[in-house]
C-alpha cells in the first residue's frame, strides 16, 4: 500500500530528509481530507477537484498508488459532472489514507 522508494531515492536515503517529508504528508493530508469532507457537504465541486488535484502528488510522493487512482477519480468525476458516486469514492480515498497513514507512521519510527 505504501512504497517508499520515490522517497528514498529523492532523499539519497537520508532518514531525516525522509521523516521530514513524512511528517508533512501526515500533517497534510488529513487536514485536506477533512476540507474534502466538506467540499461534498457544501457541493463546492470546483473546490474538491482542487484539493483532490493538491494531495494527488503527495499521494504519490509516499508511493500510495491506490490513493492517488482515487484522487485522479474524484478530479474526473467533477470535471465531467459524474458526480453519483463521488462520495463513494471520497469514502474510499479516506479509508485509504487511514490506512497509509498508519503504515507510515511505523515506517516514520524506524527510521
């Protein structure tokens, strides 16, 4: 679910450089979730596409693929007006992340 190897290249395997961006992702992303959340309360489409658009690189620098489909996902659900299952996949992308993050928070003591 979660493949560091991006970031360990990226980094030249320096574990403070790698906590450092881990930290940030799990500073991040939760908090983008959490406005996503929101975004599909409120129906502010434009707004979750942007913040889908924000994490999906994230996603993909922590090497959580599965997350960054989800993402791709809800950005073309807006961009096409296919919104039906929209929530789902919100839901999904949550699950996740949640998921992820606590992989990475083990991988973040190891280091």
């Amino acid at each position: 679910m979660v493949d560091l190897s991006f970031l360990k290249k990226f980094t030249k395997d320096d574990p403070k450089k790698m906590k450092r961006y881990i930290s940030l992702y799990l500073d991040v992303a939760p908090k983008t979730f959490v406005e996503m959340q929101l975004n599909l309360k409120n129906g502010d489409w434009e707004q979750l596409r942007i913040n889908a658009h924000s994490l999906k690189p994230q996603a993909d620098f922590m090497g959580i693929n599965s997350l960054k489909e989800e993402l791709v996902k809800i950005e073309e659900a807006v961009k096409t007006n296919q919104l039906h299952d929209i929530e789902k996949i919100l839901k999904n992308s949550i699950s996740i992340s949640n998921q992820s993050e606590n992989i990475l928070k083990q991988m973040f003591d190891k280091l």
